[in-house]
C-alpha cells in the first residue's frame, strides 16, 4: 500500500468525492484509509451511567485505498512511485515529481 498517514489525499469515487483531508491512520493489511471528516457515520450510544442520556455520535469510517489519491502541493493529484536517492528510496509524486515525506 503506497498511502501512509499523514498524506494529504482527495477521494476519487463515492459519496465523498473530491473531498480532500489527511490519512488518520492507515490499515495497510486490509487496504483501509481513515481520513478524518470522510465517511461519516452515525452510531447509537448508549448511556454509561444512569443519570445520562444515549445520543447519536458521528464517526468517521475507514474507505478502501483505491478509491483515494495523492495531492501534491499544488492540488494536483497523482500516483506514488519510488525514486532511488542515495543509498535508499523516498517516496515520489509521479506527475509533478516532488517527494513525498
């Protein structure tokens, strides 16, 4: 899976789509992205104690790998490569070629 955390991505497909934010947490064993303010879902709680009241929480959920994409820092989106400097590999931005940190 090339999308870690911390990568500024745009989802491509879906319900959400064009909707840009920040990888969360990534699930790279079941190719899942948790991208906070995507994929919002809404869960029943109940309550704790018994002076308190259930209430409907919004929670984001993770959405599949494929259907996000990297932005650069220009808005552009692309694909990730890797590119040899040095003695070990960083993480490129196909079209407009800048690392990936």
């Amino acid at each position: 899976m090339k999308i870690k955390k911390g990568d500024n991505i745009i989802v491509i497909t879906g319900k959400d789509k064009g909707t840009t934010g920040k990888v969360a947490k990534a699930f790279p064993a079941r190719n899942l992205v948790l991208i906070s303010g995507v994929n919002i879902k809404k869960r029943h709680q109940k309550s704790k104690r018994a002076d308190q009241k259930g209430q409907v929480v919004e929670v984001s959920s993770p959405i599949h790998v494929s259907n996000v994409m990297v932005v650069d820092d220009n808005g552009k989106r692309g694909r990730v490569g890797k590119k040899l400097v040095g003695e070990s590999y960083v993480r490129v931005h196909k079209k407009s070629g800048k690392t990936i940190q």
